[in-house]
C-alpha cells in the first residue's frame, strides 16, 4: 500500500514518528514535507497531499497540523479528497466504513503518538462497506 503523508510544522515530529512506524510495517511512503519545525503554511501541504490522493499516485494520504482542522478544511477543497479529521481509532473506522474517506488527517498537538498510530493502523486497515453508503458519497461527490 503507497501512502502520502503531509505536516506543517505543528504536525512535523508526529509525521516522523507515524512515517517510521510504517516504514517499518513495509507501507510504501512519499513524505512531502515539511521537513522541520520551522513554520510553514498547511494549505501548501494539504494541497500537495490531496493532488497526490485524487491523480491516483497513493491509495491514502495522511495529514498533521496542530489542531487537524487547518488541514483538514484544506485538504477538503482538492476535488475527490474525503479527509476525515479522526482524534481516536473508532472515528477512522467510520470514516473508512461509511464515507469512504481517502485521507486522514490528525492533530498533532492535541493527540499522542499511541493514539495516533491507533488511529493509522485503524483507518488503513478498515474497508468502505459500500451498500447504502455507496450513494451517501456519490452524493458528496457531485457537491462542487
């Protein structure tokens, strides 16, 4: 599985830690920055991870800022993202089963590097059921 994984500098110690946690499980990783604590503006990167999620270059993307909702809201302007900010590994779950999300986005200050890489591992690993979700997301979709 190709993963994409974005930070500004709120999020950049968690990305680090997530992106050698799943190196280390074998995903296949394109870190598209930042590379440092110095600040940076989330929309660049939310806008880096979405184009890489919607051109179909990575099955999922992955984005940290602070809070989730900077990232979050930017990452939701690329057409065809479904990014889904999930504070706990159940809330992943939904966001894979019911709304098809495509990327995940976490919040680097308000969760810890357990929980996060819970809630990772739960997203990645959770399937969309389709079903009468199905025409939920086509709905979203169609919204311009």
């Amino acid at each position: 599985m190709k993963i994409a994984i974005a930070s500004d500098h709120a999020g950049y110690e968690m990305k680090e830690q997530i992106k050698n946690y799943l190196l280390e499980k074998k995903f296949d990783i394109i870190d598209l920055g930042t590379n440092s604590n110095a600040s940076v503006d989330y929309p660049d990167y939310a806008k880096k991870l979405g184009e890489k999620v919607t051109k179909g270059e990575v099955d999922f993307g992955i984005g940290i800022c602070g809070t989730g909702i900077g990232m979050s809201i930017a990452v939701n302007k690329v057409k065809g993202v479904r990014g889904a900010l999930c504070l706990y590994p159940s809330m992943a779950e939904y966001a894979r089963k019911h709304n098809d999300a495509n990327v995940l986005v976490l919040a680097g200050r308000l969760m810890g590097i357990d929980l996060a890489i819970w809630t990772v591992v739960k997203f990645l690993s959770t399937d969309f059921e389709a079903g009468r979700h199905k025409r939920r997301v086509d709905k979203i979709d169609e919204i311009s």
